[in-house]
C-alpha cells in the first residue's frame, strides 16, 4: 500500500519538475540586420493580434507565442516573402481574428451594415419626433 501511495505521488509530481518553457525563439528580440526588412516586420506585427493577451499586437506582447510569430515573421521576411503573403499564411493558420485588418467577407456584411441602419432608423425617429405638430 505504502508503495502504492509513492509511485501515486511521483507520478503527481512528475509535471512539476517538467520544463515550463521551450527555449526562445531565435529572432523574437532580435532586429533583423537590414533596416528596411526590420521595418517591414515592425510594421506587419503592429497589425498582427497576440492570440495569448488577445488586446495586444504581437509587437507588444511578452507572451511566448507572440514571441515565437514574432520570429517567424523576422525569418519569413529575411527569407524574401511579402508582408501580405505572410499575413495571408498567419490568417490561414490562425483564422480572421489574427489580424487586426477587417474583412469584407459576405458573411459579415450585416455586420457592416448595421451601423448605418441604426443611424437611418435613428434620424427616422427624431424626424417624426421634431415633426410632429402640437394641435
């Protein structure tokens, strides 16, 4: 029984003596030598949505996946692809919500629209409210 309950607890304990964290990603905090690349990516992950803080850029953040998109946009961009495509890729892999560009898809047309049916409706009903005469 005493063996029981010590395997049981070192079996417990094994995830704490895990490794937390993978080694940091290679060019997270490093600037990429040529200024007009560092630029490019400065700029493309001032736009690009921390999946982990979810109110920051990945250029903000300090959590680990931000570090690691980070990285992998420095490398994409010293590699010679486009700003865009490499949007296009993180958007593929993380979904819309990645990126803080807005869409235009149909599905989110409503979306877009509403705002302008509730100024329309709005003005609809001041308009009858200041029409309206006093007998």
């Amino acid at each position: 029984m005493k063996m029981l309950i010590a395997m049981s607890l070192a079996l417990a304990a094994a995830p704490a003596l895990a490794q937390t964290a993978l080694p940091p990603a290679p060019w997270a905090d490093r600037q990429i030598p040529d200024a007009d690349q560092e630029r490019a990516a400065k700029a493309l992950m001032e736009t690009i949505r921390c999946l982990t803080c979810q109110s920051q850029s990945i250029a903000d953040s300090n959590a680990s996946m931000a570090a690691d998109m980070r990285s992998q946009i420095r490398e994409r961009i010293m590699a010679g692809e486009k700003p865009e495509a490499i949007r296009a890729w993180l958007v593929s892999r993380y979904g819309d919500w990645v990126s803080y560009a807005p869409t235009a898809d149909p599905i989110l047309w409503p979306l877009w629209a509403a705002p302008l049916i509730l100024l329309a409706l709005g003005l609809f009903l001041v308009r009858g409210r200041i029409g309206r005469k006093k007998p």
